[in-house]
C-alpha cells in the first residue's frame, strides 16, 4: 500500500463546503438586486426611446429577477443538511430550479421574437438614444461585475443553479452590448432596422444557452453517470493500490453539488480484515480528494489467490464459479 499522508478528508471537506455555501448564497442575492437595479434603469430608458431592443433587455431582466428568486430559495433549500427523510440531502433542488429558469429562459426568446417581428413590420423612430446609451453602458458594468463574481463561485461549488443563472446575465452583457451598437446605428446614423434585427439575434441566443442547460438538469434529475474520463479516474486510483486486484460495479451520480461513487473492490481472500479495511479507507480518501464534495461507498469482495491468473474459482458459500474474465 503507499505511503501516504493520514488527512481527515471529511473534516476539509466541511471547512472547505461552509465557505462555499456562503459565496452561493451571496452570488444569489448580489443576482436579485442586480436585476432588480437593471430593471428600473432599463424601464426608464425604454419609457424614454421607445427603443425594441431596450424593450427585449428589459424583458430579459424582468425574467433574470424571476430566476434569480428562483435560484435564491432553491440554492439555500439545496444547502440544508441531509436529515431522516432526506438520506441524500436536498441537492436536486438545484438542477430543478435550473429547469425552471429554462422555461423562462425560452418564454423570453419567444417574446423578443415577436416583438422584434412586429416592430420590423411596423418601423418606429427612437427617441433620446442618448439616454438609453448612458443606461446601457452603466447596466453593461453592472452585468459584467456580476458575471465576474458569478463565474469565481461556480468554480468554487460547481453549483449548476448558479450557472444557470448566470446564463440569463451573460445573455443580459451580450444583449447590452448589442443595444447600444443598435441605439448607436438607429440613432445617430439612422439605421432603424438594426434595432428589431439585433432583438432577433439576442433571442436566439438566450435559446441556444437555454438548451445546454436543461440538458445538464435533465441528466442530474435521472442519475446519469459521470463522465468517462472521471469514472476511469476513479478507477485509475483505486487499481493504483497493489492489494486491489480488480474494480467492479462502479456507479456514479450527482445531485446538486454532490457527487456519489459506489464501488466493489477485490482483494486477495488471504489478506487481513485489518489490511483490507486500511486499503480501503485509504481508496476512500483518493477518492474523495480527487472529486471534492463526493460520498464514496466501497464494498470489499475477497477472490482466491489464483483469482489474478484469471483461473475460475470456486465460491466457499455457493458453491458457484467465478471468473475474472
């Protein structure tokens, strides 16, 4: 077996979690009162040019404050500790929460859409465009610092209900960039249709971004595995120890930001319990460093000696054989 240093990975992983779950938690307020600041701005400056484009950033926005609340109370339900009727903890309320801002995601688009349409159809001057520049630009640093933060907490929690929020945000930067290019050209340069068309564009985004994650919730929802390269890790690191002779049974699944790996390892049926148990505590504890946040369950198997030449055995209780195969 290595050598290697004795941690208390459970006791790290605790420190490591309660700091995470307080950038979650404030990643989730700083997302409501952005939006509920973009918001008003962008009413004003919609109310003042009779803008499309300011319009679908709007709406984009009234929606991102729905998500946002949305991300806020299922982020703090999905942080509440595992309890007698929750075995498993609350973590699926985040790849929930995450369906429910697609849904608002693809509302919006099919809005942006029409309105766009209508407006190509139907053309109207813009009014003040240099107002509705000056708004636009302060809600595109207002998005970007948000976006910012956003992205250092997903990479600290792995947490999908954020990463979809920040979706509608990084949608809002993109569309905010857009409107002012539009506000600029409908304006000062007269190019009206640039207006309806961008709205268009922006709504095909908000849609394709849309797509990606709804497929990532609906693989948390049903257990899918993890990725290949990770379940080859997993068992690189378990086969990395000379006393496991093989690994079987390997089953993954994540739920929120917790991952769960059930694994039989096979040992040589002369080993110890002693040293068999040291083993596989310490699989346990590889495993659970190389993916932060896991639960990992192994299960001892004891083989025959020949059991590594591949040669069929004969099982002491039933009397079966096996067969590495």
């Amino acid at each position: 077996m290595r050598d290697k240093v004795r941690i208390d990975p459970v006791k790290a992983l605790g420190q490591a979690n309660r700091k995470d779950h307080r950038l979650m938690r404030a990643a989730t307020y700083a997302s409501a009162a952005t939006a509920t600041v973009l918001i008003a701005l962008k009413l004003i400056a919609w109310l003042t040019t009779d803008s499309v484009a300011i319009l679908s950033s709007l709406v984009d926005s009234l929606l991102d404050l729905v998500a946002s609340l949305v991300t806020l109370f299922a982020v703090r339900h999905a942080l509440v500790p595992a309890d007698a009727e929750h075995r498993f903890g609350h973590g699926k309320a985040e790849p929930l929460a995450a369906l429910t801002q697609v849904g608002f995601i693809a509302a919006s688009a099919v809005l942006l859409v029409l309105e766009a349409v209508e407006r190509l159809v139907t053309p109207q001057p813009i009014q003040q465009t240099e107002i509705g520049m000056s708004v636009m630009a302060v809600s595109i640093a207002m998005t970007l610092a948000l976006v910012m933060f956003q992205r250092f907490v997903i990479a600290r929690s792995a947490s999908l209900a954020i990463e979809a929020d920040s979706v509608h945000y990084k949608a809002d930067l993109l569309a905010n960039l857009g409107v002012l290019g539009a506000l600029i050209m409908a304006g000062p340069l007269g190019i009206g249709w640039v207006d309806p068309v961008f709205a268009i564009l922006v709504a095909g985004y908000i849609a394709h971004s849309a797509w990606g994650i709804g497929v990532e919730s609906l693989n948390m929802l049903m257990d899918r595995e993890l990725p290949e390269d990770d379940r080859e890790r997993i068992k690189e690191i378990a086969l990395g120890y000379p006393d496991v002779l093989d690994v079987h049974d390997l089953r993954t699944r994540k739920s929120g930001r917790d991952i769960y790996i059930q694994l039989h390892l096979d040992f040589n049926g002369i080993l110890s319990l002693n040293r068999i148990h040291s083993v596989t505590d310490a699989v346990e504890n590889e495993i659970m460093e190389a993916f932060p946040g896991a639960e990992v369950i192994a299960h001892q198997d004891p083989v025959a000696e020949d059991f590594a030449d591949g040669i069929p055995v004969e099982d002491s209780e039933t009397g079966s054989e096996k067969d590495k195969g």
